[in-house]
C-alpha cells in the first residue's frame, strides 16, 4: 500500500466515524414492505426526495401489488400516480418495461444479481446497489449525489470524479461487510449536514480537514 492511499484510507475512515456518530440510526428513508417495493420506490426516487417519493407509493402499490400487475399498468393512469414527483413521465414508463422484464426474465421475482438488475430499465448502478444491499442484505455502495458531494469535500476523490470512481474507491477501503452502513451513513451526512448548500461547517468535526472549508472560509 502507498502512502496516498493509506492516507486517503485514513481520511474515509476519519469521515465515517464522523458520519455514524452524527447519524447513528441513519438507513433507508423509503417505505417499503417487500423488495418488489422497494425496487419501485428506488427508481422512483431518482433526482426526487424520499418523503415525496413516500406520499406517492402507497397508491402504486395498492394498484399494482406485483411485478404482473404492474407489467399490465397503462402508461397514463402510472403517470397521475407519480405526476407530483420529477421525471414522472420517464419514470412510469421505466417502471412498465422494468416490470415488464422481471415477468419475462426472471418469472415475476427482483434478481439478487448485481449485473443482472442492471439489465432491468430504470436501473443503474446506483439503484442495483440499494436494491442488493437493503433488499437483499449483501454487499452494495450506492453513490448518489450526497456521498459523491462528501467524498468530493473531504478529498477522498477529485473534484471532478464521477459516482462510479467514488463508488470504486470506497469499497476498496472497505470490507464488504461495511458497505450497506458506509452508504447509509455517508448519504444522511451528505443530505442533513453536509449539504450541498449552506452545510453546517461551523459545528462540523471535520471543519479543518475539509476541502469546501478551505476553499470557503
């Protein structure tokens, strides 16, 4: 191991603790009862909060239980369920074909497969590592905007790094068994504290260390 990677292992692990003593409890903000709904509402909140992403679902999934029915919903009547929340329209249509596929596919059942949901419409690499780590309980680092935001500030990446070298290099940090929580923990530090505007600096333990600080002070 060279010296910037254990220096960059040593910053991930300084934010985490960081992370997890701020937000102990942090985990998914979706309701879901089954991973079926969870796959719906993971897709449903892309650039979308979780609390409107909440208000919508629980009609979807009365009207469409499953995969079958939802595979049979038309286009239209999907859409005035989720039209509060963005990319409605992108949104429904993703979750007819996904829906679709699974019944085609994988005779009705959300694969546990990482590549394999990826082949599903709707699904990225951000929503396939929700759906194996909270559905599922295997290993699985989503990177949305808030982890990417953080992982940018602390210099753990670049500021120009994309989700998938945050996503590469937070796991190699890792051990697998840490994944599930590091995500949690560093998505509520990104989405209640470190913000993308006005984030809480002045009472952050990590103030010093900081990126955005420095550039801000």
């Amino acid at each position: 191991m060279n010296n910037s990677t254990k220096v960059k292992e040593i910053r991930i692990r300084r934010l985490l603790v960081t992370a997890k003593s701020l937000f102990p409890n942090a985990g998914c903000e979706l309701d879901f009862k089954n991973v079926y709904e969870l796959s719906v509402a993971v897709i449903l909140s892309a650039q979308t909060t979780d609390p409107s992403v909440n208000k919508v679902t629980p009609e979807v999934f009365k009207a469409y239980p499953d995969p079958d029915h939802l595979a049979q919903a038309e286009l239209v009547s999907l859409e005035n369920m989720i039209k509060t929340i963005g990319l409605y329209h992108t949104k429904a249509k993703h979750l007819i074909e996904f829906a679709k596929e699974v019944v085609k596919n994988f005779d009705g059942e959300i694969p546990h497969d990482f590549d394999q949901l990826q082949t599903l419409p709707g699904v990225g690499r951000k929503t396939a590592n929700v759906i194996v780590s909270v559905g599922f309980n295997q290993p699985g680092l989503a990177v949305d905007t808030h982890v990417l935001r953080v992982s940018q500030r602390f210099g753990i990446v670049s500021n120009d790094a994309d989700p998938l070298l945050v996503e590469k290099t937070l796991k190699n940090a890792l051990d697998e068994s840490e994944w599930g929580d590091a995500h949690h923990a560093l998505l509520f530090f990104g989405r209640y504290h470190c913000t993308a505007r006005k984030p809480k600096c002045e009472s952050c333990p990590l103030n010093q260390e900081c990126r955005y600080k420095k550039m801000n002070p």
